[in-house]
C-alpha cells in the first residue's frame, strides 16, 4: 500500500504488479480501475498514519491552522509586547543586485576571504587583480604587450607569463541568479517561490531552488523565519490554484538551529538525517504530528526553514556539511539563514539564491515604535528632530555634524520638539542636549549630534528599538536620559528592562523582598544586572550560545550573593532577559539569553572594567590589569579577526577602546596573525575615545582600500581625536592615493604627534593631488609636534615634490628628521634639498627598515 502523488492530489494505491524497472500496475483504493505508473522518490511514499492519504491531508490542514493561531502574534522577548506577525514586512535585496549597485573595487576583493570569492574565466584581466593560475591563488603583477599575464604566486614565486585563457579571476560570490527570485522584495514573496510545482514533478524532477537568507545582528532573522512560516500556511490553507502553489501537499517546518544542536549535544544515537532527528525528538510535536511531517519529508513535500545556522557553535560545520551535502539533494523547497560572517559562502554560490535582510524603513520604525511605546509620544519628537537635523545637513552641505545639530536645534520648526524634551529629559541632560558640553571634541554640539546619529541607527535595527522601547517606557519612571551610542543604549535598557521585570512580580515573590542583599528597588536592580554581567561574559568567553548551572556556578564561584540572586529568580520560573529552554533534567537545565546581543554587551561591559593588578590585589592579579581575554598583546590579532567577537567588539565602540588604552598606551598590530578586513573594523571601534592612546603601530596592515582608512578616521573623529598620541606607524599599509582626505582627517585627530612612519605607501605619496589634499585636511592647525617623518621606499616621482614640500612648511613647523631613502627621483629636485637639510646625517636613524 501506497500514498501516490498524481495530478489531481494525493491517492492511496496498491501495487498489484511490475512492468519494467521502475514501471508499476497501481490500483486504486478501495477498489478502482487498475492503470500503470512510474515510482520514484518525488511521487509516493509508505503510509505512516492510519487512513492513508486522507488522514495525511487532514493532519496536514490542522497543522498548518495551529501555526496560523499560534503565529498570528509574535510576542517580543525583549520588551514583552504582542506584535501582528503580518504587519511589519522584512524587506529583502538579493545579493547580485547589491554586488552591481555597489561593485567592489580590486583591492577590497583582495582582501576578502577565500569562502568569499569565485573563480571566474572569459573575464578582462589587469594589473594587481586577484587570479588562480596553476593550482594556486596569486595576484597579477606584470602584464605585457600581448595581454600575457605574470601571477605572483601566494608562496612567493612567479609565473612564466600566461594567457589569459589561462587564469581565473576572482570576483564575490552572488549565488545563483533565478529569472524567480528577480521579483523578490520582502519575505511573502518567498512563498510562490518556494511553493511552486516544477513541470515535471510527477516524473522525479526536483527543481526546488534553495535561498541563503543573510543579516546583521539584530535585524530580524528569527522574526523573518516565523513570518515566513505564518505565511506559507495562510497560503496553503486559503487554496492552491489562485496563490500560484501547486496542489496543496506542501508542509512548512520551522527549525531552529539552537534547538537541534541542544538535541544534538543530549543524544548518542543520532540519525544522520538532521530534519527527520530534529522531527522525531522534537516534544512539542504530537504523534500525529510527527508523522505527517516524516511522511511529508518521504514524499519530499516538507518546506524546511532553517533559522540561524550560524548559532550552531562547535556543530556549525556539521549542520553545514548537512545541508550541502545531504539535504540539498533531497530537492526539497529549503530557506536558511545566518549572518554573513557565520557561515562559508562558497557552500551556497552555486545552488542558492542569497538574499540580504534589509534595515527597517522610516515607516516600519514609526509603526513599530507607537505600538510598542502604547501612546508615549517621545518618539515622534526624537524622529521630528532627527529629520530636521539631516534636513540641515543636507542644506548645508556640512553632513550629519555638530553644525546641522546647532542649526536643528534652534530651527522654528523645532520649538515643539525641544519644549517636549525639556519637559520630559532631565535638567542635565536638556543641558547637555541643548548646550552641549566640552567632552566631545571640544564641540559644544557634538552630544547632540551624537545622540541623534545613535538614534537613527537604532531605528534601522529591530532588536535595537526593542531595547529602546525598554528605556523609553522605564522601568522605575520615564526615561530622562538619551543614549550616545549602543553601548549606552543597552546599558540603560537592561536596568530599565530589569527594573520593569521586578516592580511587577507580586509582593509575595521572594525576590520582590528586600532580603537578598537590597535596601531598595534599585540595589536590587544592580544586583540583578551584576549576575547577567558575570554570566554572559563567562559565557561568551567560553564562546556558547546556551548555558547550563554548572557553568552558572562558575561564573559566580566568587559571588555568593550572586548565586543566590539566581536561584531566588529561577525559583520563580523567570528571570529578567533569560530563556529557559528546559528546567529539571539531569543536566538541571539549559538557558540562553533572549538574544545574543545581551550576550554581547555584557561581555564588552567586563572587557571596559579594569581587573586587579599585582599592586591592589597578588592573588587574583592581570597584567596591566586587562582582562584575560585580551591581556596577552600577542593575542589581540587573533581575538579582533575572530567572527564570533565582532558584534561585542562593535556594541562596546567608544568604550572598549579608553579601557584597554588605559592599561597599555601602546598598541602594535604589526604581527601575526595579519589583520584581516574584519579585523580593520576591530581596530576602529577601539580607537574611538581612545584618549590616552601614545603610540599606534599599524605597519603592514592591509589599508588597501579608501574603505578602511575611512572607517579609522570616522572613528577617530566621533570620538574626539587621540589628544595623547605621539608615534603613529603605517609602514607598508599602501592606502590608495584616493583615501588622502580620509588619512588627513585621522592625522588631523592628532594634534600631539611626534613621529609619522608612512614607508612604502607609494600609492598616496606618488599622487601630486593626494599631498594636497592631505595639506589641505591637516590646516590650519596642521602636526606642530610632529618633529620626525619617514617616506622611505615610496619611490616618490618628482611631481609631488612641490606639494609635499609646503605640506612640510605649513603643517610641521617643528620638523627636525625625514628619511627620503628610496626616493631617488626626487635627489635633484629643489624638496629634497629642503628636507635632507633638515637633518642629513640622522635620517636614517629616524624609523629604520629594509626595503620590502
């Protein structure tokens, strides 16, 4: 007996006889006329429920009306609020589109990861681009008259030259373009796509095309997946035909990653099979459930939604190698998502579709934000004064600055705004918003510019705003202070969250006493905060997602009013911004953090605190009195390049930055591990307010790209400048002539610079119109310490010699040494008479090296 899959639905059959092969007699159940079909895996299965086809179809239609009920409303794990799953449209953009939109330059393809790139051939090929030539990666370094191309090879050596027929040229992996896909523009229209029957489905073809669905901390993945669930069974339920799905056979599946590496790690025996594991193990499924779904995975009618693949943690290559190698065969309709660092995209370049969740839109944010703040009219205001302020920029031309806060600020149409709030923030904070304060760069508007520039980039993230609502709505009364940055945001929102948590248990609950260790509600407060501090950042330390008691009680070993904080809450079945997966099993339970962003900014928060050293404290001392995490300076390469701290690293911008420099006023980065692209963005989140920074040594560093210098000075320049820095290295960085300004606004960040080492940056200073544009960022107050330079090996044409000689006389009065070795073309030239007279015989001492 048989459920057969035929044009008009599902029948059941028995096979009477064979033909040939794969031909079969079938009849019909319970008794009809005999006819000859072809078997194959697309088009029957074995029965798992009594009754057969009908009771497939039935168990199938109850399922897809309990996903319906029970995802209708999504509640938020943050702010606890019940949101409409099919109002808030994620938007999505495939990835070809983005890559032809904004193509990457060579050198930033030359600096991306292998599992970033393809190798493409039939390609024009030029100078410096990145190529596979004789079984090894390498870059071109000389090209002939005949279009013949010489590839220095990644180990060093260099070819013959070749044609060009001969080499692969690389280029980011876009995935598969699908003439289907080309319509895609938010979640639901996933569904016909995922729901269509191929032609000849019937006769075995499986032509499901699969989609890699990748996003940012915080945007959305989850809420995307539930959304996508909810819809696929409105679709299935409404009808078929009209909705473009095919014959209504289809079943959706949800399932999270997390959950299936929990069962993972609890199981011995482990079907290899991941989906039909997770399906057979799963306890919020039904009997009759379970079968369904594994006869629907057996007639390959499951729709698999695969949330979060990159939270697998030590599984993550497991799951991987899963649905690449077994589950993508299967033909079966399959999303997945993940952030982009978290998985290897050359897995998924030729079978996938990739798609980009995209940041909220103005309206989505407004809608969003008034339901959750149920009336609370300080958003409107925020969102007012922030459109004013960009409108401001964009008048003047000056950008998102201190300038266009100043004029918002005093904008007639502003008085409604900021009579608000001044009646709603806190006098010191009206002040601070209002007047400013000298702390920011000696910018009195720059808290203002701050505050706005933090607010409209938590709008465009939805776990943000969710924080956000946390603080606007006040747990211990209205919020009367605005963030300056996320940071800030989810300091100020976890008290707040916590604090609304705890004033609304019953009096009777234990820990709405004060007997545990506070006087007061906010005693308590920081207690609660102090036991969420020490066990995310054990636990994202330890790099897990999860965390079981015993790993609790180590991270509270030295807290013992800390542990009793815990036990006190989770005898209540709740503690503040933690989920409780399971509770009571052998293992005593298993939780996580309702999102891992918390994870993350507990975590930076201990990265910011000081530790003791061997002066205040022998027993327990650190060097320098860093954490251990980065203690160790030879480590701080790798710990900077690693995915699994980037969100950390990003969240405790401005703040991780002044704690490590604090400790150690030096940073060198000139070792191994090299730093990669990721590991550039590192580097700038800790120079943000990195006031007493002394001496930065980023030599060989790849800044390849106008990108990465950018990114540096923006850091530089939003957290006031490094006042304390006097020795800055970017020996053989070779930034681009066309990152000039960018560099010249870093350099302007530092007034107190001694020592400038710019060796081997041949692009920049070979650009006559580089040096003046980096003369003309560093006026007027240009470098009037900077006394030592060294240009060696820049190979410098006579040209610029000009420029950079004024560039000498106006901005470094005091300059008493530069080393021109190298620089042969500029000995007969009237700057090299200048700058050897500065000091002739000392120049080589200035920053020696050898020529690379």
């Amino acid at each position: 007996r048989l459920v057969l899959l035929r044009e008009h639905g599902l029948s059941d059959v028995e096979v009477v006889g064979r033909v040939i092969a794969n031909r079969h007699i079938l009849r019909p159940l319970p008794d009809g006329e005999a006819f000859e079909a072809d078997l194959n895996e697309t088009n029957h299965c074995a029965p798992r429920l009594q009754g057969g086809a009908a009771a497939f179809q039935a168990a199938r239609v109850a399922y897809c009306k309990e996903l319906i009920a029970s995802g209708s409303t999504i509640t938020d794990a943050i702010t606890g609020n019940s949101l409409r799953v099919d109002e808030q449209l994620l938007r999505l953009v495939g990835e070809h589109a983005a890559l032809e939109e904004n193509p990457p330059l060579g050198a930033e393809v030359a600096q991306m990861a292998f599992d970033d790139l393809e190798w493409v051939v039939g390609v024009d090929i030029g100078l410096k681009d990145r190529v596979w030539a004789q079984g090894h990666e390498g870059y071109v370094e000389h090209v002939d008259r005949a279009g013949r191309c010489t590839v220095r090879l990644s180990d060093g050596s260099s070819t013959p030259p070749l044609p060009q027929s001969h080499l692969k040229k690389a280029r980011p992996i876009g995935g598969v373009r699908s003439p289907a896909s080309e319509g895609v523009s938010t979640i639901r229209d996933l569904v016909p796509l995922l729901l269509r029957l191929p032609g000849r489905r019937l006769s075995g073809e499986r032509a499901a095309q699969p989609i890699l669905v990748r996003a940012g901390p915080g945007t959305g993945k989850s809420w995307s997946m539930q959304q996508l669930l909810y819809f696929i069974a409105e679709a299935l339920l409404v009808g078929s035909e009209e909705n473009g799905c095919g014959p209504t056979f289809w079943v959706p599946l949800l399932l999270p990653i997390q959950k299936l590496a929990r069962m993972l790690r609890r199981q011995d025996d482990i079907d290899p099979n991941l989906v039909r594991f997770y399906i057979a193990n799963d306890e919020d499924f039904s009997d009759e459930t379970r079968r369904m779904l594994l006869q629907a995975l057996d007639m390959r009618t499951l729709v698999v939604l695969m949330d979060g693949v990159d939270e697998a943690a030590n599984l993550k290559q497991c799951v991987e190698d899963y649905v690449t190698k077994q589950l993508l065969p299967l033909g079966l309709p399959l999303v997945i998502t993940s952030r982009p660092e978290g998985i290897r995209k050359r897995l998924y370049a030729r079978e996938f579709v990739i798609l980009n969740l995209q940041p909220l839109s103005s309206e989505e944010q407004h809608r969003i934000a008034k339901h959750q703040l149920q009336g609370d009219p300080i958003f409107e205001h925020l969102s007012a004064l922030d459109s004013l302020f960009l409108a401001a920029a964009g008048a003047r031309d000056c950008g998102v600055g201190a300038a266009a806060a100043e004029e918002a600020w005093r904008s007639p149409d502003a008085a409604p705004h900021r009579d608000f709030l001044e009646q709603r923030l806190a006098a010191g904070e009206v002040a601070a918003v209002a007047e400013g304060d000298r702390g920011v760069g000696h910018d009195p508007w720059g808290p203002l510019a701050l505050r706005l520039r933090a607010f409209r980039e938590i709008c465009r993230m939805p776990v943000l705003l969710s924080v956000l609502v946390c603080l606007l709505r006040g747990g211990l009364g209205p919020a009367d202070r605005l963030p300056r940055d996320k940071y800030e945001l989810y300091a100020m929102g976890v008290r707040a969250k916590v604090a609304h948590d705890l004033k609304r248990r019953a009096p009777s609950c234990p820990f709405s006493l004060a007997h545990l260790g506070g006087d007061d509600s906010m005693q308590r407060v920081d207690l609660v905060f102090s036991m969420l501090q020490a066990i995310g950042a054990a636990n994202h330390e330890a790099r897990r997602r999860t965390f079981q008691p015993p790993d609790v009680q180590r991270a509270l070993a030295r807290r013992p009013e800390l542990e009793r904080v815990w036990k006190a809450l989770l005898a209540e079945g709740d503690v503040p911004l933690v989920r409780i997966l399971t509770l009571g099993e052998a293992s005593g339970g298993e939780f996580q953090f309702c999102h891992i962003s918390f994870q993350e900014f507990f975590f930076a928060r201990t990265l910011c605190s000081i530790v003791p050293t061997a002066e205040t404290d022998p027993a327990s001392a650190s060097p320098h009195g860093l954490q251990p995490f980065w203690a160790k300076e030879s480590c701080l390469n790798e710990r900077l390049n690693d995915p699994f701290f980037r969100n950390a690293l990003t969240i405790g911008c401005g703040h991780l930055g002044p704690a490590l420099a604090a400790a150690r006023p030096r940073w060198c980065f000139d070792r191994q591990p090299r730093l990669t692209p990721m590991g550039v963005e590192g580097v700038a989140n800790l120079l943000c307010r990195a006031s007493r920074l002394r001496s930065l040594d980023l030599a060989n560093v790849q800044l390849a790209t106008p990108g990465d210098v950018a990114s540096l000075a923006g850091a530089v320049r939003r957290g006031g400048g490094l006042p304390e820095l006097r020795r800055l290295s970017l020996r053989r960085c070779r930034p681009p002539a066309s990152a000039a300004r960018d560099l010249g606004a870093l350099l302007a960040g530092c007034p107190r610079l001694e020592r400038l080492d710019l060796e081997g940056c041949r692009e920049l200073m070979r650009s006559e119109e580089a040096v003046r544009v980096l003369r003309r960022e560093l006026l007027p107050r240009g470098l009037p310490e900077l006394y030592s330079i060294s240009l060696r090996w820049c190979h410098m044409p006579p040209a610029p010699g000009p420029a950079l000689q004024q560039l000498m006389n106006e901005c470094m009065p005091k300059l008493t040494e530069a080393d021109l070795t190298g620089n042969r073309r500029l000995e007969n030239t009237a700057c090299f008479a200048h700058l050897a007279g500065v000091n002739r015989s000392g120049a080589a001492a200035c920053c020696p090296a050898t020529e690379p």
